[in-house]
C-alpha cells in the first residue's frame, strides 16, 4: 500500500473534517507526495470540443476538497489529470456551525454542508498565481457569499478575480448548503445569470485572452429544470461546458448509515446512478453544442466508463478519495 493510501486510513480515525484539515496541511508540505506524477500516457489524454481543455487524463478532483487553493499542486501528482479548487466566494466566511461533514462507511457515501466555508478571493488568488507555468491544469470554482444582496454580483465578482490564474472557471449554482443558491437555475434566473455572466466573459476575454466556463448543475432535477437549463446553456453566449453533478439531497432507501438523516448534500456512492441518468439527460439535450463532465459517485473505472458512455468527455470525483485514498487514481488510470 503507498504511504498516502496509509496515510488516508490513519486518518479516518480523525472526525472527518479534522481529518481533511490534517491531510490538505499535509500535502500542503509536500508530505506522501510522489515525487514524480504518474506517466500520463497520450492515448488517455482528451481535449474537449467546445472549451478546448487538453486534459492529460480524463480523470478530474472535483471541488470542495481544495477549497482555498492550497493543494493543487499536490493533487496534481497524484494523477489528476486537472484539479478544481473553490467554491470560493468574494469574502471570507466561517460556513456553517460543526459538526457540518459525516461519514456514511457503510454506504461508501458523504454528507455535508459545510456551507461555502472558504478564505475568501485574496488569498486563493495569490496562491493560484504563483502556481508553476505548466505543471497541471487547475480550475476556479466560483460562488456566492451567504449574505450577498446580488449573487450574480459574486460570480461576476469570481471571474474578474481568477481569470488571469486559472485554466479554467465554474459557475457553481448547485450546492444546496446557501439558502437561496440552488434558485438560480430557475429559468429566469438562469438567463440572468449566464446573460451578466457572459458579458463578463466577452470582456475578460477579449482583456486577457480565451477562458472555457463551466457550469455546475444539482441531480436533483426532472425533465422540464433539465430541458430549461439545457436551453438556457445552449444559448449562453459564454458558457461551454456543464458539470453535472454537485451533491444530491435525495437520501435513497439503501442508506445504512447512523448518519443518513443529516441535513446536507449527499455525494460517493448512491449519487453514481441518479448523477449519471442526469447527465445523460443533458448529453440528450445539449448533444455536441457543450462540454459535459461528469461528477457524483466515481470510484473506480467502471464508473468512468459509465459516465463517458453516458455523454462525458472526462469526470470528476472527490468522497471515493475519503475511502480510497489519493492512490485511487492511479490505479484508474492503470486499468482505463
Ligand atoms: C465535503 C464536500 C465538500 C464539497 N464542496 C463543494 C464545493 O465547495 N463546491 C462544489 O462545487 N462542489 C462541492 N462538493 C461537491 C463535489 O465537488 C462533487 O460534485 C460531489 O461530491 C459528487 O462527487 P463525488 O460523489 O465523487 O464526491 C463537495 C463535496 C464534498 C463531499
């Protein structure tokens, strides 16, 4: 077993968000690191259509877990073919009160809501920007602050900040732990959001050069929220791709856990299915006109090959680390 995988299992016996806390300090000193990223070999690097992201391996860290833009270049080595940091929002703020993550073993499942607990732009700026010309693609995750009067404002607000920085950008309007924040893929909403989006996308652009944007959408839609968000997408003068899945707050009957009734987005293992007949939903909708990548349950490469069958041109994952450790990906990518 490699000294990360160990190091992840010692640390599970911390609570779970002493243990993210003790691993992202980790890696931050380069502690289990490997000293070299795992040989990216062509015939698994993919370059989406639409965004023109070359991606060295299909195989994404999803966001939350590096929430301040301090263990990219760790998470790197480990594989990732691209790494998303964020949610971060304009100003710092604290999330809401612990205990606010939990550990469903038994399901091979998280529940959180952490509630966009994040150092604010400055400092994740700073550290995107001295970040090594070359040494991996990494993506900003943008949000809303809790007490915001303009939530468009915010992500307006994100993109300024992070455009020069980062290789890629993600509206995120699907986590359910900001009151108000899922209401933004309402149809309205929506258009406003893409519409104000977008004219600063054309801006910075034309400013500072291309930027793919992406935006990331709940499981927790039917048909209609699917075919309006799709429409909307598609029309969107600056938006290229969507991520489809932020964490669900459906709790499926199969739950075991003690902690299945915790308030939160539930993500690993039950999310896998209902994420992917999501995304498959909105491959049917958007067909080639954008990129989609798939996040919610991904833990092997079964699940990989599901979620590119389903539409993705490359996915996502972060709760299968908590069980598997960072040594998951190369073993993915070993059998891909
Ligand atoms: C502890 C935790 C924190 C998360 N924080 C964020 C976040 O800040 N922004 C975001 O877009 N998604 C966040 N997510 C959702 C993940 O990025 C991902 O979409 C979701 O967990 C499904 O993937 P998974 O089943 O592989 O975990 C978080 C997930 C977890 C488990």
């Amino acid at each position: 077993m490699a000294i990360a995988d160990l190091a992840a299992r010692l640390v599970r016996c911390l609570p779970p968000e002493a243990a993210h806390r003790v691993t992202v300090a980790a890696l931050k000193s380069g502690l289990g690191v490997p000293a070299r990223r795992p040989e990216m070999l062509p015939g698994r690097a993919v370059k989406l259509p639409v965004s023109g992201l070359s991606l060295p391996n299909p195989i994404g860290l999803a966001a939350g877990f590096d929430k301040n833009a301090e263990a990219f270049a760790a998470m790197l080595g480990f594989g990732f073919g691209f790494v998303e940091c964020g949610t971060v929002t304009p100003k710092p703020q604290p999330g809401n009160p612990k205990p606010r993550l939990f550990r469903l073993t038994e399901d091979r499942a998280v529940i959180n809501r952490m509630g966009f607990n994040n150092e604010g732009l400055d400092g994740f700026v700073d550290r995107l920007s001295a970040r090594e010309p070359g040494a991996g693609i990494v993506g900003a995750n943008v949000g809303a602050n809790k007490t915001t009067e303009d939530f468009v404002a915010d992500y307006v607000t994100g993109m300024q900040a992070v455009w020069r920085y980062a290789d890629y950008i993600t509206l995120n309007i699907s986590s359910p732990n900001t009151p108000g924040l899922r209401d933004l893929q309402g149809k309205s909403a929506l258009e406003d959001l893409l519409g104000r989006c977008g004219e600063a996308g054309r801006r910075l652009a034309d400013e500072h050069g291309f930027l793919p944007i992406f935006l990331k959408v709940a499981p927790d839609l039917d048909d209609v929220q699917i075919a309006d968000i799709a429409t909307a997408a598609k029309a969107a003068p600056y938006l290229h791709g969507l991520i489809v899945s932020n964490t669900t707050l459906a709790r499926p009957i199969t739950l075991r856990s003690a902690f299945k009734s915790e308030g939160g987005g539930l993500s690993g293992a039950p999310l896998m299915a209902p994420s992917t007949e999501v995304l498959a939903a909105f491959k049917t909708e958007v067909g080639d006109s954008l990129d989609l990548i798939g996040a919610g349950g991904v833990a092997d490469v079964d699940d990989v090959w599901a979620k590119l069958a389903a539409g993705a041109q490359a996915v996502q994952l972060y709760s299968a680390l908590v069980y598997e450790g960072p040594g998951l990906i190369r073993r993915i990518l070993a059998e891909l």
